[in-house]
C-alpha cells in the first residue's frame, strides 16, 4: 500500500529539479548531532516514514529514480517494516552485506552532476569527507540546501520548553570548576576560545536542564562559547525562567538568542583559535566561522565523561529507585499474565507509570523497548497500536528500558521467561549471559580500549557461529543522555580508553528473527584495582540492581567462577533492595535471588 511518504518524494524531487540538484543525502540529525533530536529537525523520518520515539539511526539518499535509506543493523527489520509503500528502500550500513553511502554516490553520479546536503545536519567531518570524494570524481557539492524549508509546510517549531537548574549539590562540582577545566583544555588543544555545539557538552558545562526539548533527555537546544573573557549560552529567550537567570548570572553567563551564532562567528577577531569538534559541530556553522577554528574537542568529551564520587553515589540511589520499581512491574507481569490480558503497549505503559511514580524520576531515559517473542528480536522495536501484540503463550520477554532520575540516569535490559522456555532459549540465554559475566569480571591495564574487550562479550557466541552486531557498551551520561561518548565497548576502533569515573552499558545479546530475541544488560563504572610493577589496572563495578531470570540458565554449561559471580550479585541485589520493599516484594526478590546450582 502507497503512504503519504511517497507524495512528500515527489515534492522533493520537484525542488530538486527546480534547483539543478541531481542527488541530495538527508541527514537523521539536527545542528548539534544530536541522536534523537527535537521534532523540529526529525525530517528524515518524516519524509521516509522510518520512525521512532528514541529516534532512528538513517541517512537517506534521493535521486531522480532511486530513494534509499541507510540505517545500522539495530533497524534492518524495522526499517523494512516502515519502508514498505513509501518509495524508500533500505540499505544496510554494516554487517556482511554493508554498502558505504558516499561510495554509492559516488558509483552513481556522473562528473557534473550536484549533490547537496543541508549544511546545518551534518558535520563538519563528515561533509568534508563527502566535498573530498565527490570533487575527486568531478562531482559537485552543494552544502546548503534546506529542503524541508520547502516540503515540510507544517514543520513543527523549534523546542520553547523552559529551563531548569541541577542542584550542584547533586552534580558534586560548580559551573566555574567545569568551566575552568573546559578552558584548560582548550589551551591544550592550541586554541584560545571554544564553541560547543554538543548539547550534553553544554547541559553537562552549564549544570542547566530542560524537560520535552528532546524526548527522554533533560538537556536543550543551544550553543556556548567560551573564551577567558566571556561564556556566552545561544539559547532562545523564551526558555529563560528567573531562576536559571539567577543561576547563570552568578557564573558570569551571557545569554544571547539562540538563532544569534552564526552571526557571532561571523564577526569573532581573526587572532582567535576557535576549538570546534568537527565530529558534533555542523558544517553550516563551521561555513560562517570568520577566525581560525581548531579541530579537537576530545578532552572536553572526556572531562563530561568521567563521573565525580558525588555523581556515584547518587547514582548509586538511582540505582535502588530503578530496582524497586522494575521489582514492582516484574511482579506485575507475573500475577497479570495468566490472565491472557496483558499486551507489549500495555505493559510498556505499566512500566513507564512505575518509573515516574518516584518523584525524582523526571522521565524515562528513552521509550521502552518491550518485545514479546519474535518482536524481541527487533533490536529497537517499540510498541505501538499497529505492532501491539498479547503477551500469551510460552516464550521470551526482552525489555530494555531506563529512568532519568535526578540522582543519574539508569538503562538496563532483562529477558524473561513466561511460561515453559525450550531448551534452546536456555541454551542461547546462558550464551550470552557468559559474555554479560565475562566482561564484568574484566580486569584490564591503564590505556585499555573498549574495542579490546568486546570479544570477550562475544566469544560465546562466536564460538557457535552466533553474533550480533551493535556495540556491546555505550558511555552513559549522568542525568543528560542515555548515550554518551568518547567512551564504549564494541569491534569498531575507538582511540578513547577506558578510565575511572567512565560508565559504560554491558549489554551482549542474541536475536532469532522472527523467532525470538536476548540481551542483558547492566551498567558498570570503571575503577581503579590496584597498582603493579607493570602499572594501574582496572575494573568494572556493576551499578544496576535488579536479577536475572534464573529459569533461563543452563548451568551446564557454565563454569563455577560464573555460577559464583552471579550469586554474589544476587546477593547485592537482594541486600540492597530488601530494606527499601514491602514484605511481599521482597519475598518475591528474594525468590528471584536465590543460589543458582548445578
């Protein structure tokens, strides 16, 4: 059946025509490389009709007889759900069958030809990387090129939800100290000022939040630059309450409209080095920059990235939070699904009203994937009218989710068992429960990579000709995204190293398509272990407390030192939680926490 995706295509392609462009790629993204931006720049997806709550990782390319869509293999099934009859087809953009979106292009241009972009959505680094392979093959490059100011008549508006503080008693350090540390960091990169277009960067230097300006995330739109003289925030006056006024003041921060930077690069004395992360800055505004701009930006990624002990221990308390609510929905699975009665949406909907039951929880930290059986093993699935299926039956139950709390953000994902499991759903959850332990339990040398130690999530699997693809560990933000770098654990080479204070998710998994799938996941901090003649090693610390199914192990194929770490956890879990239960759920947690033996 032909959507409404396809008249918007048409209109595209009109424009195009009217405009001399032959090809133009569309960026999933905003100004600021955010991973779920605002619905103001969600126009990838509303033209292809790929679409998510949390946001979907896409690139979509149009020409006069081709509309594709590239997305990661978290999205191939849904993808080419979404995709039917809106005139897009998906590419894939890594596993085996993985085709690069710019050699496509490239492939499918001729010299003379035009590609464009919207300067605005995509990076510096990666714009540059496009203009250098076109003009080699004699293709030109328009980087300007705001389609959706022309085809999206009811574009929604920029976010105009308002700010509020985080108490630094909870973030542990003042906006002074942070911002002190930013400028030096910015001296060692060779610069002299410094704009952050990232928006975690900014809600994390500025210790500012807002509610709604992107879905299951405190932070908001805006700039900030910072120089010895002066911190400038670009945000849009309306945001202001009287409040974050007080608050910025006291630190000496200038606000200024948000649509006011690019006139402001514009106009900065040529003897500045302006230090821009070419990976989060965009390429429209790096375009108007009238001084030298200085490509860097890591250290300060870096500096968000390690948690103080404040942040710790507080994270600690979100922890507790999030186990007693997930205690209380588990629970509610359990007694409700003998009923027949019990949907993904519904339970979605459960679980999300538990969270926020505590008044410290502001929102979940991104929409519930809840799948049932065969939806489980779509890495993303979110439930929705359409795909809502009843929980009934025997089979797997894999929910990922997570809170925004005040105290941290949570994430963590566990499959269950409802009814009688087979032996091969035990079989494959003791898998990838071996690489979930074997991470954990890792011990590793000061300079570490997350890439050096994925294999050690995977190699249970790969040892029977079973894998996944997406990253076995994301960098967590602290009360700001759910997903947050330099940091993570995965194949792909990451020059970042692992180092105290970073969180990270461990969360290997398996999924059967249209059959079932698994994951595991709890977040672990890098710690300090000890101190050798061969120097500093460290270790994770799990931080999440809720159990795993203990229906689903297959202790026959487990060694005693994994039988061991899981009861000791359990053990934590259950010391940690009890005191914070009633009676009856925490004779439930102790059931769920019992020993595992042979």
């Amino acid at each position: 059946m032909e959507k409404k995706n396809a008249e918007y295509l048409k209109s595209l392609r009109n424009v195009m025509q009217e405009k001399g462009i032959d090809a133009v790629i569309i960026s999933g993204t905003d100004p600021h490389q955010s991973e779920n931006p605002p619905a103001h720049w969600r126009g990838r997806e509303w033209l292809t009709g790929f679409f998510s709550e949390n946001g979907t990782n896409g690139t979509a390319v149009v020409t006069a007889d081709k509309a594709l869509c590239w997305t990661d293999s978290r999205y191939f099934i849904q993808a080419t759900q979404q995709l039917e009859g809106t005139g897009f087809s998906m590419m894939e953009e890594d596993g085996p069958n993985a085709v690069d979106l710019i050699d496509w292009v490239t492939e499918n241009m001729k010299a003379g030809q035009t590609v464009a972009i919207d300067g605005m959505t995509f990076s510096v680094a990666l714009a540059q990387r496009m203009e250098q392979e076109f003009s080699d093959n004699g293709i030109k490059f328009d980087d300007s090129f705001p389609l959706f100011d022309y085809i999206w008549k009811e574009r929604p508006s920029r976010p105009q939800n308002k700010l509020f503080v985080h108490d630094e008693e909870v973030v542990g350090e003042s906006v002074d100290s942070k911002m002190e540390r930013i400028m030096e960091a910015v001296k060692g990169e060779l610069a002299n000022a410094v704009m952050l277009s990232s928006l975690d960067d900014i809600a994390w230097a500025t210790n500012v939040r807002a509610a709604n300006d992107i879905a299951f995330s405190p932070i908001f739109v805006s700039y900030l630059y910072i120089d010895p003289q002066r911190r400038i925030l670009f945000v849009d006056p309306e945001k202001m309450t009287d409040e974050v006024k007080a608050h910025l003041g006291k630190y000496n921060v200038e606000t200024r409209p948000y649509a006011d930077v690019l006139s402001f690069v514009e106009t900065l004395p040529k003897d500045t080095r302006l230090l821009i992360d070419p990976e989060k800055t965009s390429r429209g505004l790096y375009d108007h920059i009238g001084c030298t701009p200085v490509f860097g930006g890591a250290d300060v990624a870096r500096l968000k990235s390690i948690k103080n002990a404040t942040m710790l221990s507080n994270l600690a308390t979100a922890m507790e939070k999030d186990g007693v609510a997930l205690t209380r929905f588990f629970m509610y699975v359990e007694k409700e699904y003998p009923t027949g009665k019990l949907t993904e949406l519904g339970l979605s909907k459960r679980l999300r009203e538990l969270r926020l039951s505590d008044p410290s929880c502001v929102d979940e930290s991104f929409c519930s994937i809840l799948g049932w059986n065969e939806h489980g093993a779509i890495v993303h699935y979110e439930a929705t009218e359409e795909t809502d299926i009843p929980v009934t039956g025997n089979g797997l139950l894999l929910v990922d989710s997570g809170g925004q709390y005040i105290y941290g953000t949570t994430d963590i994902t566990r499959t269950v068992a409802l009814g009688t499991p087979t032996g091969q759903q035990r079989h494959d959850f003791t898998l990838v429960m071996k690489g979930h332990i074997a991470l954990a339990k890792a011990i590793f040398p000061a300079g570490t990579r997350g890439s050096q130690l994925d294999v050690l999530a995977r190699q249970f699997l790969w040892n029977e000709g079973k894998a996944y693809y997406h990253g076995t560990g994301h960098g967590v933000g602290f009360f700001i995204n759910c997903h947050e770098g330099p940091q993570n654990i995965r194949l792909n080479e990451n020059p970042a190293t692992l180092q105290p204070g970073m969180i990270t998710s461990n969360e290997p998994g398996l999924y059967l398509e249209g059959d079932y799938g698994i994951r595991c996941e709890n977040l672990i901090v890098t710690e300090k272990y000890k101190t050798t003649q061969f120097g500093d090693f460290y270790r994770f610390h799990t931080m999440t407390l809720f159990p795993f199914d203990l229906r689903l192990f297959e202790t026959e194929i487990m060694t005693d030192a994994e039988i061991e770490w899981l009861n000791s956890y359990h053990r934590e879990v259950r010391e940690r939680l009890t005191p914070l239960l009633n009676a009856d759920e925490a004779a439930w947690l102790a059931e769920k926490t019992k020993e595992l033996t042979r």
